[in-house]
C-alpha cells in the first residue's frame, strides 16, 4: 500500500512535466486544490483496493485471523494512505524527472519502513530518533493494522492514532498544492 501510494503519486506529476503537459494543466481553469484532488483520488482508490487484496490474502490464504474492526482498518488506511499520497505529491511536486521522483520515493521509503517499528521497537531507538520518528506516517499505521488486525484495538485506541496522520496528510497535501500554486504564477 506504500509502495502504490507513494511511487504512483511520485510519478504522476514528474511525468507530465517530462511530456509537457504539466504546463497545459497549470494553466487549464483547475484551480491547484483541484489539480491535487484529482491526483489524489485515483491513488486512494488503487491504494484501498490494493490494501483489501492484501487484507482478504492475510485472511483466506494465510489464516491469520482478524480479530477487530474493519470500518476501523479501513479508516485508517485511508487516512494513511492520504498521508503518503501527500508525501509522493510533494516529492513529485519537487522533482523534474521520473528518475528523480523514484528515487526521492525510494529516498523517504526505506527510513520511513525502517523507523516506523516494524522491524525493531520504536522504544528501543535512541531519544532523538523516537522524536524523529512521530512525523513518520507508516509509525502510525503499523501500529493500527497490528493492533486492529492481530489484537481487535477499539476505536478510542486508534482513533488518538489517526490525529497525527491526519496532520501528515495535511501538511503534505497543503505543501503540494501550494508548490502547485506557486508553478503557475
């Protein structure tokens, strides 16, 4: 779900502005909110829909038994996937090439999968790489698919969870658009 909402966001703008219609859609009469709102639906989409393969996989083919809310999986992958929507729009927003977007998503990518703790406990990183680690989205959401998936964690858990995913989501989402903006004066 990373990998798609990161890379297909990355490359969205990078190859248009590769093929030149980059320019042709900063001066149609979209405003840059509604440029990124287009950019972003299509990979939540791709992103939820990859997100449910993967749960119905953990489910049917590996027996690994759900043990809490979906509503609340899905909550929170759709506000994680905006988060990481918004980092990959960002990255895409800065770079000019393709192999620039891939690279600044592989770039954020392997730190973020690596301190978000799910290879090695958050708690045991050093002070200032715990600090660090609170504006990593995928920190959040390892901690809402294991706990909703693996131990049914109720909403009053997940949902003070959510709060700095959303914040993510906004300050990624804002900086882009406003990158955007600034492209067209």
């Amino acid at each position: 779900t990373t990998m798609m909402g990161l890379v297909v966001t990355a490359l969205s703008v990078a190859r248009e502005r590769e093929l030149g219609t980059f320019e042709q859609l900063l001066v149609s009469p979209l405003d840059p909110i509604e440029i990124v709102v287009g950019k972003t639906v299509p990979a939540l989409i791709i992103g939820l829909a990859e997100g449910t393969v993967m749960l119905l996989v953990g489910v049917f083919a590996f027996r690994i038994p759900f043990q809490g809310s979906v509503a609340l999986l899905y909550l929170g992958m759709a506000v994680y996937l905006a988060a990481v929507i918004g980092v990959g729009l960002f990255i895409s927003s800065l770079a000019r090439t393709q192999q620039q977007a891939i690279l600044g998503a592989f770039v954020f990518m392997v730190p973020a999968i690596t301190l978000s703790g799910f290879a090695s406990p958050i708690e045991n990183m050093p002070e200032w790489l715990q600090a660090l680690t609170r504006l990593n989205p995928v920190r959040y959401y390892v901690t809402i698919v294991k706990g909703v998936f693996l131990k049914g964690m109720p909403a009053a858990m997940v949902l003070p969870l959510l709060g700095p995913l959303a914040a993510i989501a906004l300050a990624t989402l804002s900086a882009a658009t406003w990158l955007f903006r600034r492209r067209v004066e």
